[in-house]
C-alpha cells in the first residue's frame, strides 16, 4: 500500500487530557516531512481544538472538526460547514429540559447521560438530528454526517483517495472514518468494537499506540500489514469448490500470458472491472482498442482510437491522473508500432511521477506489453520497478518481455496451460528461482479457465473459473472493423459457382456486401458455414461464431438468416 494520507483522531489518540505530547507530536512532524498529509478528524469544535491545541493549524494539512460538519483548511484559513446549524427550536427544548449543552457550527455537544432527554427534545421539535457517542460524550447531529462524510469533502479538496489513506481512532464516533481507510488503526485503549473491527490494533493505548504505529509501519509504507489487509483483495474468479480466487488490491505485479483468443483479454478485463467496482483508479494502454468498453462504466474515460478524441499530451496527462475518482483506457489503435512505444514511454513517466506524490492511478495496466516492453529492452522497461502500487502486464509469452520486467512479478496467471507452465517458468528463473510445478493440477484448462501462481514466498498454484464481466468485451475492434485485414484473413464472398470474388478485408465491408448480395451466393456460404468460420478462425470471436453457428444450423431462409447473422454482427461491433 502507498500511503499518502494519516488520518487521526484527537482526545483518545494523539492526545491524553486534552494535549498532544511531545513524543507524539514528534512522530506526527515525521508523517508530514516525509510528503505524507496528515489530517485531524475530531468531534471537538473549532475553536475549542484549537484553544487545547494551540499549534493545530502548524501541525494539519486539514482538520474535520464536529464530527464530521466542519472542515478547515490552515493553509489558506477556510473554513467550510457541511451541516445544517442547530435549530433554534431544539435548542430552546433542550434548555427546557435542563440540559447543558455547547453551540457549535453545526453540532450540539452534550453528554452520554441526557441521551434520553436530547430524543424527547428531538421528538418533540420534529427537527432531523442524528445522536453519535462518544465515550461520556453526545454529540446532535445534522442528519447524514458523520467523520466519515467530514474526510471524503477533505479528500475531495486535495484529490487524494482513501485507498491510500491510514485511519486511526479509539472511540465510536472514529467507526465512519475508520470503515472508508483502505487500513483502519485502533489504539490498545479503545472501544472493544472499533479494535475488533480494526485491521489492526496498537500494543500500547493512545498517543504512545500512535507513535508505535507510525514508527514501525506507516513510515514503512505498510510492508508488514498489508499481507492482513485481505478484506481489500479483488476477485478474479472461483474454485470449484466455491472459494474465491483474489489477487492483493497492493503491491500486486500481476503478469497475464496466453496466446492470442485464449481468453486473458477477459481475464484482464475482470481484473479492471473489480478494480474500478473497489472505488480504485486505473490507466489502461491499450494498444489494439480492446477495452473502449469500459467507458460503459462511472468515471472512465477513454481518449485514443480512430476518429475518437484525442489522445492527451503529457502535460494534461499529468493533471487528468491526479483525479482519484477518474480511470483513463488510452486506445493507442490508430497508431503506428513506433508511435505507440513513443507514446506509452512518454505515458509511463507521467505516470511514475504521479504516483510518487498522489499513489495515483492505483493500477497500471498495459496490454500488448511485448510492444512496450520488448526482449531486447526498452526505455519504457526501466520506468517500471516494485512497489507499492499495482501493475498488471498482458502480453503473449513471458519471453518477449524485457529481461528486468520478468523479474517484476509476484503474481502469474493465464487462460491456457502451456503458456500459464513457461510464464511461470520464466519468472522463476528471471528471479534466480527453482522451476515450479508444471500446472495447478495437471489437468489441461478448459474455456473459461485460468491458473494462477503467486510467485513470492511459497509457490501457491491454484485454478479457477474466471468471473463474468459487466460489460462486453469487443476484441480488437478498431482492427477489425475499419482496419485491412490481408487477404488471407478476409471473408470472400464467391457464390455458388465461384464466380463473384467480393472481398471484406474488415467487418464493416462485410456488413455492406453481405447485405447486398444475391439470395443464392448468401445462402451458399450459410451452408457452408463460412460465417462462423471466418469469425471464429480470422477475427478471433468464439462467442460471436457460436451464435452465427446457431443460426447456420437452424435451417431458415436466405433472408430470415441473413437479418439474423447481420443483427448480430452490427450489435457486438456497432458497424
């Protein structure tokens, strides 16, 4: 996990009987000189954190206060309230019932013990507060905030993301914030729900848990927690038996081979899927246009391709990446082969820069990675090295990659057995280990299968039933549909007697002349079932060929078959 945001709770946490201690603030000075942002997130009102706290604003990069109802910014002294200020009407009910209170912004503050008396006032007033807990405390307030809703405006602001983001808290109001951390932190001295819920709990209680914490993990990016961290994993598929198989949502190198309509494309496009359904951001090359789809799913957005908008400059690049709820697919497809590795190794450093300060995109995906990343080298090979962020890299074979980007994997997977056998081979040996076994079980994949293997440690292999995807995947589409297929990959329409010779390098033509042709010459290639042949041997779509089969078998007329055939090709390929 890169983490790039601290988030801490105040009295409980940093600080005991309302001060922060010198240690304490020691270890938090150390988060921030080392680029992190460091945010407070505390139930106390403004001005009263800032009264015990003197050095507040000197210490945050953003401070939640209220409970989640006001945020601050030091830097630039701005203030926002997220809630509704108290009513008039509650506040005179409560007065009347005897409670002390305090006035905030947004939130009135009592204590746990008039719980009963703060519900009557509420009843009694028909307003819409919310009552939160925390330890002796009470807290009214505007309904739907929480800390949680207080830290996604902060993050918002900085265009930072909570999947790069440590929480830490000790109270029950700290279960919002601590829920969206992609590695929620309880102190040894809080409450016994938020330390079961935690993915992991300090040795020592309060300001010492967090000095502990930050000293021997948040600084080190995490290395020794995030093997725990498995409620953050991504499902690529399942076992026979029903277990899932997941891959490290961190730290992932993920290596995909197989050769080409063995299905990886599918499996890569399950792995992008769950990774945009995480809440996590990916960029995508794509050099064959393979993936446009995606941008049927929230927040992609895909540049690039034939006559599609335009593929963005480095510059824009850079500013486009730090949004941390906005995933890129750049379609390279109306490139040359040299414009293509130009542009990714342009692409790539953009990308390295990004992430060093935002952890942004959390995924990194490049398809046809033998183009990018060839055997004999590549600027671009030198841009990639482990870490904490994901990558995943498809290509045909693990031979065509560069040398030192074979040795990047901790992770092997493929839809096909001889390939998943040599990947894994590869990687071994790239790294100076023994050979593995030859498969997951022995048994030869069948469609729709796909082994995995993780590298790191000790050898796991497994074998699973990839999931299904959201959106359809269309495989090579610019290439196929507006592109020249060579002649011997086009579809000739001769008739009966051989006498037409009508050629459909791509499928556009063949939706042109295929519904302009004579009755007799359709029907001579439906019977010979060249329509499934040719989309299942020379555009590679078995999906696609098995309906086509469906409709060659089924024995209607020239002109029923013909709508269905053509049907079915203009909805898979928009053409």
């Amino acid at each position: 996990m890169n983490v790039h945001v601290f988030a801490t709770d105040y009295d409980g946490t940093i600080a005991e009987h309302n001060t922060v201690s010198e240690a304490t603030a020691r270890a938090l000075a150390r988060v921030r000189a080392s680029g992190r942002k460091l945010l407070l997130v505390t139930g106390r009102m403004l001005p009263d954190l800032q009264r015990v706290c003197p050095d507040a604003d000197r210490m945050f990069d953003a401070i939640v206060a209220e409970n989640g109802a006001v945020v601050y910014f030091p830097e630039r002294r701005e203030v926002r309230r997220l809630g509704d200020s108290p009513e008039p009407a509650l506040i005179e009910a409560l007065r009347r019932r005897g409670v002390r209170f305090d006035v905030g912004s947004a939130i009135l503050a009592t204590d746990a013990p008039v719980a009963e008396a703060a519900i009557a006032a509420i009843r009694e007033t028909g307003v819409e507060r919310t009552l939160v807990f925390n330890k002796d405390a009470l807290m009214l307030l505007p309904a739907g905030v929480n800390k949680g809703t207080g830290l996604a405006a902060v993050l918002a602001a900085l265009e930072l993301s909570p999947h790069n983001m440590v929480g830490i808290g000790d109270a029950e109001n700290d279960h919002a914030f601590l829920a969206m951390s992609e590695c929620a932190v309880a102190v040894a001295d809080a409450v016994p729900a938020l330390r079961e819920r935690a993915d992991y709990v300090t040795r020592a209680p309060s300001g010492r848990g967090v000095v502990e914490f930050i000293e021997e993990h948040l600084l080190r990016d995490l290395v020794d927690i995030m093997p725990r961290l498995t409620r953050n994993h991504l499902p690529l598929g399942e076992k026979a038996d029903g277990t899932p198989v997941t891959v490290a949502a961190h730290a992932t190198q993920l290596l995909v081979v197989g050769p080409s309509a063995s299905g990886k494309s599918t499996l890569t496009g399950v792995l992008a899927e769950r990774v945009l359904e995480s809440g996590r951001t990916l960029l995508l090359l794509d050099p064959e246009g393979d993936y446009r789809t995606l941008a049927e799913l929230e927040r992609v957005v895909v540049f690039g391709g034939k006559g599609e908008q335009a593929l963005p400059a480095p510059e824009e690049m850079d500013q486009l990446l730090r949004h941390p709820q906005t995933s890129l697919v750049l379609d390279l497809s109306a490139m040359s082969m040299a414009e293509k590795v130009s542009y990714a190794i342009k692409v790539l450093a953009v990308v390295t820069t990004v992430r060093s300060t935002t952890g942004l995109p959390h995924w990194l995906i490049i398809d046809e990675a033998h183009h990018v990343l060839p055997a004999e080298g590549s600027p671009a090979a030198e841009m990639l090295r482990p870490g904490a962020e994901s990558l995943a890299i498809i290509t045909l074979a693990a031979s065509d990659l560069a040398a030192p980007v074979r040795r990047l994997p901790n992770v092997v997977a493929s839809t096909e057995t001889v390939a998943f056998q040599e990947g894994v081979q590869s990687v071994l040996g790239a790294r100076g280990l023994a050979p593995s076994p030859p498969s997951a079980d022995g048994r030869p994949l069948e469609r729709g299968e796909a082994a995995v293997a993780w590298i790191e440690g000790d050898l796991r292999l497994a074998r699973f039933r990839v999931g299904k995807r959201r959106v359809l995947h269309r495989r090579h589409v610019r290439k196929y549909t507006e592109g020249e297929l060579p002649p011997d990959r086009s579809f000739f329409f001769r008739g009966p007697t051989g006498s037409l010779n009508l050629r459909a390098a791509n499928l556009v033509r063949f939706v042109e002349l295929a519904d302009g042709v004579d009755e007799a010459t359709w029907a001579h290639h439906l019977q010979q079932r060249d329509y499934s042949t040719w989309l299942r041997e020379m555009i590679k779509d078995p999906e696609l060929a098995a309906e086509i089969a469906t409709v060659e078998q089924s024995g209607l007329g020239a002109g029923e078959s013909r709508r269905q055939v053509l049907e079915r090709v203009r909805q898979k390929y928009a053409v």
